[in-house]
C-alpha cells in the first residue's frame, strides 16, 4: 500500500451526520454478530460512509480471489478472461455442484467463485510468492500457511484458515487497485478487475463485485454453521459517478446457504438507498 494512499485514508473520515436511518434500512435483515459497511469515492478515495466494526481481520473467503487475480495476471499465469481454461478433476472441490466441473476459464472462475481453480493457481504461483506479493501489497496478515494440523495447508488458507484482512484493508487494496496504484502491471489490475460479476444495483447503477462466504470449518472437514462470514466487495457507477464500496458481516444465526449470497442480496436491494446517503456526504 502506497503512503499516500495510507495517509489519505487517515485524513479523510466520513462526516458525522445522523446514520440511524441509513443503518436501519442496510443491517435490519441480516441477523449478524458485526457488521460493516464502507462507501468510498473513486475519484479520491475519501470514505463517504462508514458504520460497523471494519477493523477486526476475519477471512476474505472468495474476495480474496480478486487479489489472486491480480497477482496471477501479473505473473503471466492467467493471461485473459478465457485463458487458461481448466478441466475439473475427479476428487477436487466440488461444492458448487455441476457448475464447478467440466471447463472452467478465468471468468467463469469468479462468476462462479470456483475453488479448485484458485488452488490451482495458488499451486502454479506458489504459496511463497503469493504470500510475499500480498505482504508487499499490504492484504491482511498475508498468512497463507493453512492449518497443517487439521491437514489444510495453504491452499486453504484464504476459508476460514490463516489469512484474515479487514473490511478496511479490503477498502485500501480495492481503492489502489481501481486507481491502478499497486506495485503490479497496470493491465494485470485491469484485466483483474475486468473479472468481476456484473450486478444491477438499481435507479442506473451498474455494481461490480465479488462475495466471499465461508463458514467454520471442523476437523472431520465438515461445516460448523454456528459462525459465517459473508462478504461483498466491489465497485458502482452511474454517469460519471464511481463508488467504492466493501461491506462484510459475521452471522451467528446458523443459517444455511451462502454467507456471501445474502450480503451480495442484501447490498443490492439497498444500493439506492446506500449511494444516495454516501454521496450526501461529499
């Protein structure tokens, strides 16, 4: 992370205004633990709109392929959005069911948050380099050793394991990769961010973002629901409006189905209401 993306984020703080409004209609339907919500503009970086707890380090769950993106890109390892395509291999994660086998190329690996694919790119990078790469961009703690005692290593690490960043260490990786600041090939950050899912976010937005969902997971390698972390990490626009934004929760109501999808549900039904009260605050 650049200084002087490091000392902007300092400077500027959103203003204090009256948020129980916005606060109402944004967390009343997730039952959560904590919450976070950061809006930020693009242009500058200034966070507009801040409320929740946005500096404990949890798991980045699939927002961290965004990063992997970038990082592969800049390696040469993925060289376009459909290049390399790779074939789902019996016995390797399929928990996303038939749209996690057959082909999968780089685009349909975050459309469809595929696992396999990021392990096999972590493999192909190695998780020396990743590890050293994410340090230097200033990604969370960086740690991708796993949990070799439950025979999970690195390429693991990123569910509910060893990496762990911030909502607002998402926000400054977001803000210097959109602004294409980041010690990587500028088109390495494009292309990365080209990757993202397209989302309707309503009234004219055009939302573009990673979810990132993950629950405990036990030593027998089954699921504890009782603790989720959903993410959903992105950008909008609208005209000449560009916003940053990052919002992430814990759940504790073991609810099934994905941490990530209801974040991304939830983001999407408010945007409207979220962009207006953010830009109200310039």
């Amino acid at each position: 992370m650049t200084e002087a993306v490091r000392g902007a984020a300092r400077a500027w703080r959103p203003r204090v205004w009256p948020l129980l409004a916005v606060c109402a209609l944004i967390f009343a339907p997730l039952r959560a633990e904590a919450d976070c919500l950061l809006v930020a503009d693009a242009a500058d970086g200034r966070v507009l709109l801040e409320t929740g707890t946005c500096d404990e380090r949890v798991t980045p769950a699939s927002t961290f392929k965004l990063a992997l993106a970038a990082i592969a890109f800049d390696a040469g390892v993925l060289k376009g959005a459909h290049d390399p395509m790779m074939t789902y291999r019996e016995g390797e994660i399929a928990w996303g069911g038939d749209k996690w086998r057959g082909d999968i190329d780089p685009e349909a690996w975050l459309e469809r948050s595929v696992v396999w694919y990021s392990q096999r790119l972590v493999r192909a990078l190695t998780p020396e380099r990743v590890s050293r790469t994410l340090r230097a961009l200033g990604y969370g703690n960086a740690d991708l050793s796993g949990d070799p005692d439950a025979g999970r290593g690195p390429e693991w690490s990123w569910i509910a394991s060893s990496l762990k960043i911030s909502a607002s260490e998402q926000m400054a990786f977001l803000r210097e990769l959109d602004a294409g600041t980041l010690d990587l090939d500028p088109a390495a950050m494009s292309q990365a961010l080209a990757l993202l899912p397209a989302y309707d976010g309503g009234e004219g937005w055009r939302v573009k973002a990673k979810t990132g969902g993950a629950f405990r997971l036990r030593p027998d390698g089954g699921v504890d629901r009782s603790r989720g972390w959903g993410w959903f990490v992105g950008r909008a626009e609208k005209g000449a409006e560009r916003l940053l934004f990052v919002r992430q929760v814990i759940e504790t109501n073991g609810a099934r189905g994905s941490p990530g999808r209801r974040v991304r549900d939830d983001v999407l039904a408010r945007w409207p209401v979220i962009a207006r009260e953010a830009l109200a605050a310039r």
